[in-house]
C-alpha cells in the first residue's frame, strides 16, 4: 500500500469525525502542498493546524490519488464480472 494512503488513512480514521469527509473537498492550495510533500517522498506531518482544520483536504488527497491511477482498482478486465 503506497505511503500516501496510509497516512492519510490513519489521518482520517483518528481526526476524520466529521461529517462528509470524502464529499466535501478541501482546499486546493492545502491539497496541492500535501501532494508536493508525498511527491516529493517526505512524510507530511498531518497533525499541523492546516491540515486539522482542513480535514477535507486529506480525504481530497485520498481521492486524487484514486482518480489518478493509470488503471483503475476494478480492472477493465472484470468490468463485465461487475456489471
């Protein structure tokens, strides 16, 4: 499991007591700064004020990284098996 998401999953399941975590998006100049951070292969502290009170932001992140895969979890090939 890539470091992005563990992070932010540990993250949001100890500050993530909100409601629409995944729906609400964060703010793009804090979304951008957590991707350069784990792009850049540091390990963003998550605990800083910023990113607590952006919470949406960590989840924004999550689902970035999703959309940004080159293939998709559920495989092309069992898309047919899905449907």
């Amino acid at each position: 499991v890539p470091q992005v998401l563990k992070s932010c999953t540990e993250f949001i399941e100890k500050h993530g007591i909100v409601d629409g975590i995944y729906r609400l998006s964060g703010i793009a100049s804090n979304i951008q700064k957590l991707r350069h951070e784990f792009d850049s292969e540091q390990i963003p502290d998550l605990t800083k004020d910023v990113y607590i009170q952006d919470i949406h932001c960590v989840g924004s992140l999550c689902k970035l990284y999703f959309r940004e895969l080159p293939n998709p979890l559920l495989t092309y090939q069992l898309y047919e098996k899905f449907s």
